[in-house]
C-alpha cells in the first residue's frame, strides 16, 4: 500500500494560499533536499485543480537545467482531484473526479506513494479522512495576517504526531507530522 506525503510551504499563522511571499527568504538547499526525499519514492503526483492550473503553466516549460525538479513534475503521473477540469494538457496528467475518499485510497494502493503540493482544499478533506500519511510543513517567519490557510475555523480537530523537524538558515522550520498511532 501506498504513503500520501504532502508538503506545504506556509506562514506562521498558517497562510499556504500563493506562496510568492516565500521568495523573500530565499530556498535552503537542505529545504530541495527534503523535497527531494519525498519525490524521489512517489509514484505519482496528486493535485487539486488550482494548483494543478498554477502548477501546470509553470513546470510544463522547465527543463532539468532551469530547476532540478523539472522532470519529476513534468514526467510523473499526473492525478487532479476535480468535478470541473475536463482535459488537463500537461503531459501525463489525468483527472479523476471529484474528491471521493474511497477513490483517493484506491489510487493510493494502485498507485503507490503519491505526492501532493500545495491544493490546501484537497489536503483538508484527505486529513479529515485520515488519508495523509505525512505532512511536511515548511514554516516560514512571517505572519501575514490574511490568506487561505491550510486549517480553517471550520475543520474539525486534527491530532498528528511529530516524526521529524529540522531548522534551515533561511529561518525555515520543517515540521514533518504522521498520523497518531
């Protein structure tokens, strides 16, 4: 059976919504490396259809040369979580529907390890359905007040468990939380 691993860049008060704020601190390399660790078991890339429409015009055109992960996102399957995106035309990409917890567990045991960024709406409902079985946060030093954050006033409590953490020189702090056994 398969892992969800997502990872998030957010605010300290929790804002992921376009992370051009980020741009700011600069990217530790141990922060790619991170990032790296995860892609490189994931068999398969899960999106929400607004990152996937962010994500798609952005990576599409990158080649291996401009960004070390341009052939991860351009070359693995594609997988967008959506009741409206009918012909995603970004290479091996396929839409699977609207968010459906029971689709999302077979795709991950068809699948394999899938990786998600970003597309905070589809990560709250696989945390409330337990779906997630790692959640990277990359918590950057800045409170920015207003923002869609990846924890609304409206979700129900989630309960993780820390399994790892580490500090870049950026000021970033990486927060990796599991499941609860």
């Amino acid at each position: 059976m398969g892992k969800i691993v997502v990872h998030e860049f957010m605010s300290l008060d929790g804002v992921y919504e376009d992370p051009r704020w980020t741009f700011d601190y600069g990217f530790d390399p141990k922060m790619g490396e991170a990032i790296g660790a995860a892609t490189a078991r994931s068999k398969g890339i899960l999106l929400g259809r607004h990152t996937f429409e962010m994500f798609a015009p952005a990576w599409s055109t990158r080649t291996a040369e401009d960004d070390p992960g341009a052939p991860f996102f351009n070359e693995t399957p594609k997988y967008v979580v959506s009741s409206t995106l009918e012909n995603p035309d970004w290479n091996n990409s396929s839409v699977i529907g609207p968010y459906e917890a029971d689709a999302i567990r077979s795709l991950k045991n068809e699948v394999g390890d899938l990786y998600v960024s970003g597309s905070g709406t589809l990560v709250r409902a696989m945390l409330a359905d337990e779906l997630v079985d790692e959640l990277m946060l990359f918590v950057f030093p800045l409170a920015l007040g207003s923002g869609e954050r990846l924890f609304t006033e409206s979700d129900s409590p989630t309960k993780l468990a820390l399994a790892d953490s580490d500090v870049y020189d950026n000021g970033v702090v990486k927060l990796t939380y599991g499941p609860v056994s």
